[in-house]
C-alpha cells in the first residue's frame, strides 16, 4: 500500500507553484480557484515574496490548492490514490482528494479556516516552536510546566509547542536537558486552546457542506484511526484547530498498515523527511514538481 500525504502550513516557498501552473488549462483552473475564494493563488505561488506567502490567510489556501493540484496530476498519468492523510491544513486536501468534500468546498473551508486562524492568532500574541530530541513525555511535562501546549506531536523526536511568547522565550533560555529548541515563524499558537474562536468560525461553515463518505482509505491526524464517515471527519477538521496534531499516530498506523511507501504532494518535502525518522525504510517521494510525477509513478506501480 502506498499513502498519499499532504503537508501543513510552513511548506510553502516563493514561486514554488510556477511549474504547477505551465500549462494554460491548470492556469485557468486556478484562476478560477482564487476568483472563487478572492485569493491570487498565481500571484502568490509565483511572485510573492516569503514574508508575503507566510501570513496565514494566504499559506493555507496556497498549499491546499497546490494539493490538489498535485491529486489531480497524479491521477492523469494513472496513478491510483488509495489511501491518504493530511498534516494540520493538509487534512483539507485529504479530504477532498478522498471524496469528502468537493474541490469547491475545500477551498472555501481552508479559506474561512485560514481567516479565522490569523483572527484567532491575532488577538494574543502568541507563538511557536519546535523541540528537537529528548524523551517524548519528559518533553511534554517540561513544557506544561512552562505554560505551553504541545501542539504538534511530528515523531521522529520532534514536537512543536505553542503558548504566549514569554513562556516561548523562557523555554528557549531553558530547554529540556538534551533537547534543542528551534524558535518557528507562524503567527499563532495553532492547535492549541488560542484558537477555539477559529473552531465556532469552522462549525458555522461546515454545516453548509453535505459531506460524502471516503471513497479511499482515509487516516485522521487526531489519532492515527481511518475514518469511515464523512460527516465525522468534517467534524474532526472543524475540532483539529484547537487541538494537537498526532502525526506520530498516523506514521506508527500507516507502519502497523503494512505502508511499502510514502509520496508527499507538493509543496513537498516536510513529510518525506518526518518519514525517514518515524517510518524508516519505507521509500518515499517528494513531489515538489511535475518533473517528480514520474517518481512517484514507479513507487506506486504504475510507471
């Protein structure tokens, strides 16, 4: 079995969606994407520079679209997608590329999802960072003890926690002995209890959606499980906001799956390299551009 991964928010480089985009007709597409969300996805995948394309409301309609897009290339040079999960955002382009929502529907909830965040994320100053190393309840203990919330469990001995910026600041001077701290550039402390507001925003629109169940296997970085019901993993993506992310959990399930390889849709490289910590021997591919699609054939079997 070969899981398709989508990334989270901090993927995203300048320009990276310009191959993506080569061809007129995917160009058009988009087009008509950021007219329907009122986001220049071309202008921020092309031109914008990286302090631009990092603010919330435009990162996390940018990686879903180029997810899709992604999905939707692979699918054309004959690739069967049978089993996929997203990390944080990238849960909504799971959930389109499974069936679950429509390509429409996924861009507007990433929309009102990435508004809601930066207005969430707004109102206290807040932070994040990653935690490299140490023992992984020793980890979760030190932070708590500061303040802070573990947003992000990564595996592979990686943890992002996430909390005001003093107790950011204070974890930086005195980190867990064996650890590293690596300051992160986001605006909030997301997958904590800073964005519950972000959460009521999230129930609101959903109820406009009628979701349909995962026509493929369908993993929830809530706890690793596969989920069968449409209407309950769009309820997961409207709690997931405000709550921590176990991509730890999908890895160790993906592996219990008997997974024999791992391709990441563009912006690609986050996962891949969680992998070869949390999954390691298990081949995997970075799509990062069409010129990768080819890859990603031949692991799934169809090149």
């Amino acid at each position: 079995m070969i899981v398709f991964v989508a990334p989270g928010q901090g993927s995203q480089t300048p320009g990276f969606l310009e191959p993506w985009i080569a061809d007129p007709a995917t160009r058009d597409l988009v087009a008509s994407w950021s007219e329907s969300i009122d986001v220049d996805l071309i202008a921020h995948g092309t031109v914008s520079d990286a302090d631009t394309i990092r603010d919330t409301a435009i990162a996390q309609p940018l990686i879903v679209a180029a997810g899709l897009l992604t999905a939707r290339a692979l699918r054309a040079a004959g690739v069967e997608i049978g089993a996929v999960a997203g990390h944080s955002v990238g849960e909504i382009t799971a959930a389109a590329v499974a069936g679950v929502l429509s390509e429409a529907d996924a861009l507007a909830f990433v929309r009102a999802r990435a508004l809601a965040m930066a207005d969430a994320a707004a109102a206290v100053p807040t932070g994040m960072s990653a935690v490299l190393g140490g023992d992984q309840n020793a980890v979760v203990e030190h932070v708590t003890a500061l303040g802070l919330e573990s947003a992000n469990y990564n595996g592979g001995g990686q943890i992002v926690v996430a909390g005001a910026l003093d107790a950011l600041a204070k974890l930086t001077e005195e980190p867990l002995r064996g650890t590293r701290v690596v300051p992160l550039q986001v605006a909030g402390a997301f997958h904590t209890r800073f964005m519950q507001p972000a959460r009521e925003v999230l129930r609101a629109k959903a109820a406009g959606f009628t979701p349909a169940d995962p026509a493929i296997t369908l993993w929830t970085n809530k706890d690793g499980s596969v989920v069968t019901s449409g209407a309950e993993f769009v309820e997961l993506l409207v709690g997931q906001v405000a709550n921590p992310v176990r991509w730890d959990l999908d890895m160790e399930a993906f592996a219990a799956a008997g997974v024999t390889g791992l391709v990441e849709f563009a912006p690609a490289g986050a996962l891949v390299g969680l992998a070869k910590r949390g999954l390691k021997g298990v081949p995997a591919v970075a799509i990062k551009t069409p010129d990768d699609l080819a890859a990603a054939a031949e692991l799934a079997g169809t090149a």
